[in-house]
C-alpha cells in the first residue's frame, strides 16, 4: 500500500500543477481511480495521460480547453491530444480529419 499512496501524492502535485496552469478547478477522479479520467470545473474530463503530456510538453495555457471543445464542437473531429498539439486539426470544408 506504501507504493500506491505515494504514487497518489506524485499525480495530486501533477493536477495542482495542472490546474495552476490552465486555471481549472480539480473535482473528482472517474470511478475513484487516480490513474484514470480527472473531472475539472466546467464538467472538462482529461486523462492523466493527456493532463501529464500537457504539462510535460509545456503546451500553451488552455490548449488542452480548445481541443476539448474543437472535439465537442465537431462530432468528425477525432484527433488525441498529443497529435492535435502537433498541427493535426479540422479541415473546416470536409469535416475530416488529418
């Protein structure tokens, strides 16, 4: 149980970083599991996969926001995180992605 909290206590400094950064309000965990989807203010759910890779790359403040919402605002737009912080995004006259 030793490895387990300390694990909690890296990824508890990994979201107060991250909500510093991009001005969020951290909720709850997805099924209480750290390692899983976090819920933050204004119902934005980010995986920790996608909240260490916004941090660790130093990606602009709320660019994480803006692709959350490009992909809501676009039911085609398929496109993960890491690859939309590297140019891929909507072509606004097909609706397809590249």
């Amino acid at each position: 149980m030793q490895l387990k909290k300390e694990l909690e206590l890296v990824i508890e400094k990994i979201i107060i970083k991250f909500c510093k950064k991009n001005e969020l309000y951290f909720e709850f965990w997805v099924k209480d599991d750290v390692t899983s989807v976090a819920c933050f203010s204004f119902d934005e759910y980010y995986s920790l996969s996608d909240i260490c890779f916004d941090l660790f790359s130093n990606q602009p403040k709320f660019r994480i926001s803006l692709w959350q919402q490009e992909c809501i605002d676009n039911s085609n737009f398929d496109v993960n995180y890491e690859s939309y912080c590297m140019g891929k995004n909507i072509d606004k006259k097909t609706k397809t992605t590249f």
